[in-house]
C-alpha cells in the first residue's frame, strides 16, 4: 500500500544516492586515481586514443546526437517515429538542460581535478567537495563531471519511452548509462576526475530526467486531445 502511494520510481533513486553517497564516505576516490597515475602523473592524460578519440571525438559524437531529436522535431526517423512531436521536444529540452546543470554547478566548484593535486605532481591539496566554499589551491571547476554528463543526460530517454515502449526504454538506459560511463571511466583514467563525479554526474542526470517526467502526464493529456 506504501509502494502505490510513493512518486514512481522514487525508491531506486534515492538507492541510487545511497550508494553514491557510500561511495563519497568510502574515501575509495584517491585510491582508484593512484591506480590509474604513475611516477606523480597521469601516463594516458595526453595519450591520442584516451584524449583524442574517447575524449574529444566521444563528446563530439555524442553532441551531434541532439541534431537527431531536432530534426525530429519535423520529420521522426527510427524509434524517434514512435514518440509524439511533444514528447521529442520533451526529449530533447530535459536532455540539454541536464548538460546544462552539470556545467553550471562544474563552473561553480572549487573543486579542482586530480590531476591538479599535489599527489599527482600539482599544486592543490585534496579538499572534499562537500567543502563548499573551501578553496584547495587549484583551479577547481572540476565537480561533477561535465564529459560524462553528455552522456548521461540522454537517461532522460528512458522516461520519454517507458510508459508505452518498455523495450525501447530499457534499451536507451542502458545505452545512456554505457556512454556516460564510458566517458566517465576515459576522464578518471587520465586524472581529469575522480570516480565520484562521475557517479554524481549520473545520479543528478537522473534525478533531473526523473523530476521533468513528472510533466509527461500532461503532455499526454493534450497529445490524447489532439487525436
């Protein structure tokens, strides 16, 4: 009886938070970057395949994604043709402005990448980013993990599907949810960002493509009465 009165999908996503929260508390961050540098530094931070092809060229790709649901907007192509034109716009405005959150808040951190912290040949000190307001010397802007939001913002696909095709929306998380991490994992390999942000990048894309579901109803409503 509890279960039917909660938000849907509220318990996995404050699951979600615990574990990420776990995460913050395990202090597993500088541990899992110290496996990835050596002698003081990142050995794949310049490397062509991690910073130009994973890095670079991912998030082009990925970026030239949006030209899809935009041209959709006039004429639906593949599984987009299954969505109404509301909810394409729905898509494509939640998907952006979850890029858009995480690159505000990332330009608000005082947070700096590791590869800026003294342990791995920088000038910062390791400053939590629950710190706020707490400089730690380095040029911060690097909480959460701008990259890998490019990926993960896409999660909002899941909702624009999952009410009437639970396939095609179970096949888009999980599409998302490799990118993103992908992404993620390429940028903590190069001491760009610790595996924390990563997980905060997913978890806020999520719960921002959870919260503008609560629209679709709506959206709905009015695609029923203009049938």
């Amino acid at each position: 009886m509890l279960r039917q009165t909660l938000p849907p999908l509220l318990v996995p996503t404050v699951a979600a938070l615990v574990l990420v929260l776990g995460w913050d508390a395990s202090g597993l961050d500088l541990p899992a970057a110290q496996w990835a540098s050596h002698a003081g530094g990142f050995p794949l931070r310049d490397n062509w395949l991690w910073s130009k092809v994973l890095h670079e060229g991912a998030r082009t790709a990925v970026w030239l994604m949006v030209l899809w649901p935009v041209s959709a907007l006039w004429r639906p192509t593949g599984v987009l043709r299954r969505l109404p034109r509301a909810r394409i716009g729905w898509l494509l405005a939640t998907a952006l402005t979850g890029m858009l959150l995480i690159s505000v808040l990332k330009h608000h951190s005082l947070t700096s990448c590791p590869w800026d912290l003294r342990e791995f040949g920088g000038k910062a000190r390791l400053v939590s980013h629950w710190a706020w307001g707490l400089s730690d010397g380095g040029s911060g802007q690097c909480f959460p993990g701008g990259h890998a939001s490019a990926g993960f913002a896409w999660l909002a696909g899941y909702f624009a599907f999952r009410e009437h095709q639970p396939r095609v929306a179970r096949a888009w998380l999980a599409g998302a949810l490799v990118a993103g991490a992908a992404m993620g994992v390429a940028q903590q390999l190069r001491g760009a960002h610790f595996a924390s942000h990563t997980l905060w990048t997913a978890w806020l894309c999520w719960t921002w493509a959870w919260l503008c579901s609560f629209v679709l109803p709506a959206l709905h409503r009015d695609e029923t009465a203009a049938r």
